[in-house]
C-alpha cells in the first residue's frame, strides 16, 4: 500500500508541490464548513501560511502551493511509521522538496515520475 500525506496545521517534509491558485479560494470555502473545528484550532489561518510557504520558488509563478509527500508500497514496507513521523522533527526546520516541481504546461524532465 502507497503511502500518501498532506499538511493540516503543521509542515511536513513534502517531495510534491502542486499549484493551488485556482482551487485555492474553493479550499476556503470548504474550510468554512467546519466552524466548530476552527473555532478550537486556527486550522484556516495553518492552510493559508502553509499555502503561502510552499509556494516555493518565485519564479514559478504560484501565489499558493500544496504540499504532498508520497512513499510507494516498497518503501513504507522497509520504512517504520515512528521514524517517519520523526524525520526532520525537532530541528526547525522545513526542507526543501526532494522532488523536481515542474510549472503546469512544461514538460517533464527524464525521471520526474510523471507528476508536475
């Protein structure tokens, strides 16, 4: 099984960012639906710094970006969810992606993995 993670109210170590500009304000307007839930926690105010943290570099273009990481089935067999949940924790940072992020409409460099 594929292991697929996304950021809620905290930043992860992503080796995918996808271009949000133009669902950006349907997250929002989805996000309003859970009152009681912001009310306890600022989840809005997480995913619109997150959103403007993983736009990444400038020159893409993107005014918000989602962030993603992704594990196929045979890493997360030889892989432990402890180290995982670990991994980059407690030293402040927040690394690059390990991915390339290629803008939509351009081509895929040669071992992309198909995804922009």
């Amino acid at each position: 099984m594929d292991r697929r993670a996304y950021e809620v109210a905290a930043p992860l170590r992503p080796n995918l960012l996808v271009a949000a500009d133009e669902a950006w304000e349907c997250k929002r307007r989805a996000g309003r639906c859970y009152a009681g839930q912001i009310a306890i926690r600022p989840y809005d105010e997480f995913a619109e710094a997150l959103g403007t943290l993983r736009r990444s570099d400038p020159r893409m273009g993107w005014r918000k970006a989602e962030a993603l990481h992704l594990d196929d089935a045979r890493r997360v067999a030889f892989e432990s969810a402890s180290r995982w949940a670990n991994e980059g924790r407690g030293r402040g940072e927040v690394p690059a992606p390990t991915t390339r992020v290629t803008p939509p409409g351009s081509s895929s460099p040669p071992g992309d993995r198909g995804v922009t």
